[in-house]
C-alpha cells in the first residue's frame, strides 16, 4: 500500500506542483493586501470633521461625473477618518471595474482606481483562476487544491516511521547534515507539522472552488439539508411620485439608525427598475462572516426576506450557514485578526516549499539512479572483458 501511496504522492506531486506553488504564493502575498493598502495608500484616509457624511444621493452624482458612462455598484461608508469608496462594476457588455475614494464630507474625489491595473487585483486573480479565463482558470485551481489536501494526507503516511525508535527524529530537520539530507528534512518536517492548517486552508479554497464540494459540506453540517443557492430579489412595489428625500438615502438613514454598532456601511444602487436597494453592515471591519445584508423595495422601502446565506446575520445562526459565512475569512486567516493573518502567510510560505523541496528529492534520486544504472553498466563490461 506504502508503494502506491508513493507513487500517486510523487508523480500526483510533479503534475501539481507548480499549480500548488502559484496558489500559495499568491495566498502569501494576499495575505496582508489591506494592511499594505492602507499604510501605502494615503487617499483611503481624511481629516476628520464635524459635520456629516454626504448621503447616497449626491456621491451618485459625484460618481458620474467623476466615471461618465460607468455604471455605479455601491457607496461604503466607514469611520470618520476613512474615505468613502464607490465601486463601478459591469460584466457585460464591457467589463470593468473601478473604484473612487472620495471625502465623505465634501465628496471631493481623492483617487479613480482601475482595479484592472491594481497589484493587489492581479494577484488575487493568479490565486483564483492562475491567470487564465475563470471558466479555465478556476477548475484547474480547484482541481490542484484536490490533489494537494491528497498529497497532505499521503504525505502523512509516507512520513509515519516503521517503528517508534524512528519517531523522535521525524520530528525535527537535521541542521549538521548535508544539504541534501536537509532538503529531504525540510520536506518532510515542515509538510508534517504545517497539515492541521493547510487542511483548513485547502478545504475552505475547495468549498469556494467547486460547487459540489461547498453542497456536500452543507449537506453533512446541516444534518442533509440542501443549500439555497444565491439568488437577487426583485423590487415589485410600483414607481411613485419623486419624494422630497430620495429614498436611497431615507434607507441609509435607517440602516445607520438600526446599526450603531456597524464599523461600516455599503448601499447599493439599484441598476434596473426591477432592482433591490441592498444595504450591507458589517460590525467587524476587514472581515465579512457577520455583515448583515438587507434587501428593500426602490418603491416601497419595505424590506424583502431571503432563504440564502447572505441576508441577516442573525436570520442565520444554523453551523452549516455559519460555515459557508466564514468561509472566506477563515481562509485568509481574518477571522482570528492579525495572529490569523500571521499564520495563513507562514503556512502559505511553507506549502510553496513543499514542491520545491519535493522536486528536489525525486531529481535528486533520478541522478542517482542513473549513476547506480551506469555503474552497473560499467561493471558488466568489466566482468565480459
């Protein structure tokens, strides 16, 4: 069994292995992409002052003028001293996507970003589809993340010794040996003790990968209930006389009335008569797992309900929809702050290792297999002669 396990972790390893290296590298990279943001980005900030932000309404006029012919997505609002963002987004008939910074007091537009230009963006594009068309991309992705939870588990039973005497030196990489014999440590050693987390790291980037394997997960922690695919709601209130206060900004005043705890506030603009005015809050900024998403008529203002996973946090309290909430920031490590961070980057960092190092062993043996071949060779014609 050892012999197959070997020869599925080795070639399944060579196939993978540069697919594996490009994810994690690009997860160690992503990993603190908000906080070089922010320390690196001066026009995400503003001087604070005492007066109150600019409502919905008027940074959609801003965000035209500022984007002609763009079509606008959202407004997020944060604390006093961060700027406002409005996010232009399109997939047909052109794609695009932008973001403006703007001042949420005087709407002065700070920074235009075309996000198809930002590093950040384009390493965040590497990790999802390698670079390629989604349609491409993604599978393969997904695909090598498969292979690599399996060379994890693989790896394990290559890395368990025959008898206890061996145990205690599996444990650690020998720094006085030969390069060599350190490489084949560092492989070993670090594969073991790195599988609790990039286990997690791997299931979570397989639940976003393939659709099957996000179902089957809610199946099995929902006790065999089916999962509610995401779906938009519609508007089907009738459109009435324009009011005195536009009725985007009636709801934001609203949400910040019912959410004082929230550390940030996005409406959406509705983009169709028939679309819903969204208003999200999120009482812990920087992650996503507890955002509130709240759905309202454009003609009534009253709130539409929801049986998928993104409406109210608290509409939702069942283990399976908690899982698929936290997905995401478990697999950036958000979701235990800046330590869960820290550890998402090591972890990334020494899975990239993982295919260096194991090339290394089998290129290594492959040159010595052929020495031994031509020894052999040589020592045939010896004996003939």
């Amino acid at each position: 069994m050892k012999k197959v396990i070997h020869f599925l972790h080795l070639w399944l390893g060579l196939g993978s292995g540069l697919i594996v290296f490009i994810l994690a590298v690009t997860g160690c990279i992503y990993a603190f992409q908000e906080e070089i943001q922010n320390a690196t980005q001066s026009y995400r900030y503003v001087e604070p002052q005492k007066k109150p932000f600019l409502p919905p309404s008027q940074f959609k006029a801003i965000a035209e003028k500022a984007l002609p012919n763009k079509k606008i997505h959202s407004v997020q609002y944060a604390d006093a001293k961060t700027a406002a963002v409005i996010t232009y987004f399109s997939f047909a008939p052109d794609e695009y996507y932008y973001l403006a910074y703007a001042n949420p007091y005087t709407g002065e537009v700070l920074k235009v970003k075309n996000m198809d230009s930002d590093f950040f963006r384009f390493i965040l594009l590497g990790h999802y589809y390698l670079w390629l068309p989604p349609t491409i991309g993604q599978p393969i992705a997904a695909s090598a993340t498969l292979i690599f939870a399996f060379m994890l588990l693989s790896g394990l039973v290559l890395w368990w010794p025959k008898n206890k005497a061996a145990l205690k030196q599996r444990f650690s990489v020998k720094w006085d040996a030969r390069w060599r014999r350190k490489n084949y440590d560092l492989h070993n050693v670090l594969g073991f003790y790195t599988i609790p987390v990039a286990l997690i790291l791997a299931t979570t980037g397989l639940i976003m990968g393939f659709q099957w394997f996000s179902k089957s997960v809610y199946w099995a922690t929902s006790g065999g209930e089916t999962m509610t695919p995401f779906y938009e709601v519609e508007s089907v209130g009738k459109p009435e006389a324009a009011k005195n206060i536009p009725v985007l900004d009636i709801l934001w005043r609203k949400t910040i009335a019912e959410n004082p705890q929230a550390q940030t506030i996005e409406m959406h603009y509705p983009e169709t008569p028939k679309s819903t005015i969204a208003a999200v809050t999120n009482p812990i900024a920087g992650t996503f797992w507890k955002s509130d998403y709240i759905y309202y008529d454009q003609y009534t203002m009253q709130q539409i309900p929801v049986t998928h996973n993104f409406g109210r946090y608290h509409d939702k309290l069942t283990l399976a929809s908690k899982i698929m909430r936290m997905n995401y920031d478990i697999h950036v490590g958000a979701i235990i702050g800046l330590p869960g961070k820290i550890l998402a980057f090591i972890i990334s960092f020494i899975i990239a290792s993982l295919p260096v190092t194991g090339f290394i062993i089998w290129w290594g043996r492959r040159k010595k297999s052929k020495k031994t071949q031509i020894k052999r060779e040589v020592t045939r014609e010896l004996v003939k002669n």
